[in-house]
C-alpha cells in the first residue's frame, strides 16, 4: 500500500507535458483507493442510508484524493513548471472544493474536517519539498487525513459529529496506519521489527480504550482484530513476506480491509439490514 503524496514511481516523462495535456492524470496509489472507499463506506454505514449528499461526498473525497497527485509531483518537479500537472491538479481541486462548499451550506460541521484535510495537505507539501515524505509522522498524518472519509460520510449524510464518529475515524486510521509499518519491513533499512511491534501495542491499547469509554461499539472494535491476524501472519512468514511480489502484499491489505470492513459495517447497521 502505497502513500498519498509519496508515491513509489518516478516523475517519469508520463507525467510531464510531452504527453497531450487533455489526457488525465489518475493517481497510480491503489492502496489509498481501497483506505479511501473502505473508510468512507464505514462512515455511510454509521449513518445507515445513502442519499444523494452521500453521493456527492464519495465524489468530492474521490476528486481531493485525485488533486493531491498531480500537485505533489509538481512540487517534485519545482525547477520546471508542468502545465498539465498543475491543469489536471487545479480541475480536480475545484471539482472538489466546489462539491465541499456545496455539502457544507447544508452541515457546517464539515468545515473542521475541511480545515484537517488542507492542514494535512499543507505538512504533506512541506515534507515533499524537503524530501521527508517518507517519515513515520507523515505517513501517520497523511493516512489520517485519507480516513476522514468516515465522518465525511456521516456528516454530509446528515448525521453529526459525535463521540462514536470520532472513534470511527481512529478505528479506520489505525487500521491502515499498521501498513506503514509491515510495508517497511519489506526494505532493509527499515527492517527492524521494534517499531512495528510498538505500534500494534499501542494501536490495541487505544482501541481497548476507545470501547471502554464508548466512542466505539464492542463488535466495531473487533474489526481490529483483522490487523492484529494480519501481522500474525506477516511475523509467521516473515521470510516470504520480505520476499513476495508485491502484487501478493497487495492483495493482502486488501483481503484485510475488505474483512475489516465487512465486520465494522455489519455492527454499525440498523438490525433491519444487519
């Protein structure tokens, strides 16, 4: 799983103006695809119905997402400016932007989440610019800036910003944020097994902690469970782990993430539906 604003290809020539600039630029990160659409498929669940609000959340979210690419690889490639980079990454931004605006007249609630995601946005193009995207702080940052889709969702379905909602967007942040660091055990630089094992701890502690004080439901808590089976598994095979295509680790973290969220969105449904 791939990370928004750190893409793992090159600014390669596909990116740059030699190609026709009506062509779109679609971001290659799959991995933030399926945090994008499960997050925010747990968050339309909370809220138990789909409207049209909720249809024009899933684009705004999906069209931000989107912006993201063709600016950070703009910002990569400062000493040039790119037309079509920065063409594709403003009608994306003003897809969204304008989407946003629209779902806030009707909650404003939104606007703090709006303020999260360009904080997020902000950080995330700073540490491009100094090559630090890849720092355990800004992947954290910017996988909790993706799970915003949870309350989005809620919240433009017309439900509101509460405890458990907040607890829904931890849940799913630190859930996918267990990738960051089983991926890095797949480089030798970053093989140690300590950070990794200190994160699941702490990321158990907290979801422990989320359930005791009521910002989560027992059976949504459990979801977690599917994290802590993953890494199990990851430290049984370690070897084939560090080994494997990464199509195979893919197909892991998504295998996860659809479990994941097969079990949160059962418990978050009405009993009619469940």
């Amino acid at each position: 799983m791939t990370l928004p604003g750190s893409s793992s290809l090159p600014e390669k020539a596909s990116h740059s103006s030699g190609q026709a600039w009506y062509r779109p630029i679609v971001s290659p990160e799959h991995g933030v695809y399926v945090m994008l659409l499960v997050s925010f498929l747990t968050g339309a669940a909370a809220a138990q119905h789909w409207t049209g609000a909720t249809t024009l959340a899933l684009i705004s979210a999906f069209a931000g997402f989107q912006a993201e690419h063709p600016l950070v690889l703009q910002i990569k490639q400062r000493r040039s400016w790119k037309p079509r980079l920065l063409a594709w990454g403003g009608l994306y931004a003003v897809v969204s932007f304008s989407i946003a605006a629209y779902l806030s007249l009707q909650a404003s609630e939104l606007l703090w989440l709006y303020l999260g995601a360009i904080v997020a946005f902000a950080i995330d193009a700073i540490s491009v610019f100094y090559r630090q995207q890849k720092s355990f702080s800004n992947e954290l940052l910017t996988f909790a800036a993706v799970c915003l889709a949870a309350p989005f969702a809620h919240i433009a379905t017309g439900g509101a910003l509460t405890a458990s909602i907040v607890g829904l967007w931890l849940l799913n942040t630190l859930f996918f944020s267990s990738a960051i660091f089983t991926v890095k055990l797949r480089k030798p630089k970053t093989a140690s097994l300590t950070p990794a094992l200190i994160y699941h701890a702490i990321a158990t502690l907290m979801v422990c902690g989320l359930w005791y004080y009521g910002w989560l439901s027992l059976y949504s808590a459990i979801g977690f469970g599917v994290v802590l089976l993953k890494f199990t598994l990851i430290l049984a095979r370690r070897n084939w782990y560090q080994t494997t295509a990464i199509q195979n680790v893919a197909m892991l973290e998504t295998s996860s993430a659809l479990l994941f969220l097969a079990i949160v969105a059962l418990s978050l449904l009405p009993a009619h539906l469940n």
